[in-house]
C-alpha cells in the first residue's frame, strides 16, 4: 500500500509553497488543515494534476531568484577607523 505524502511534500515536489496547494486542495473540494497534514495518494494524484496545469510543476512558474536589494550586490563600504 502506498504511503500518505504530506502537502508540503507535494508542494515542495513541485516547487509551490504549501499556501498555495492547500488554496488547491480547498479549491478541489478537500478539506486539510495544515501543510503537514497526510492525504490519500487519489487526493495526492488529484492535487499533482491540478497543480501541474496551472503550471505550478514546469520550471517556466518556478519563482526566479528575488533580485538582490539595492545594498546586497555592493561590496560592503569600509567604516571609518576600520584596519583593512
């Protein structure tokens, strides 16, 4: 018999955060209380399926890295009284 995956496992299998495979699963009729809850592998295949054609599952909707903030690109400036 096949094991109960989690929702976070789901989601992290497909690179969704777990808000948004309960907003899913929510949306699909399911009711799960948190991303650590088990569902049944129907359920799991269902979600996968959902997901996948809203395009959550290819690597075109995986979130791009978030662009550096305008001091993290910057080589720290030196402090005044510092030894180099």
């Amino acid at each position: 018999m096949a094991a109960k995956p989690r929702v976070h496992e789901i989601a992290s299998e497909l690179g969704v955060d777990s808000k948004i495979a309960l907003a899913k699963l929510k949306e699909l009729g399911e009711f799960v209380k948190s991303p650590s809850s088990t569902i049944e592998p129907p359920v799991a295949r269902k979600l996968r399926a959902a997901l996948e054609a809203d395009g959550a599952g290819s690597p075109a909707a995986a979130p791009a890295a978030a662009p550096a903030s305008s001091g993290a690109s910057r080589p720290a400036a030196a402090r005044p009284g510092a030894a180099r």
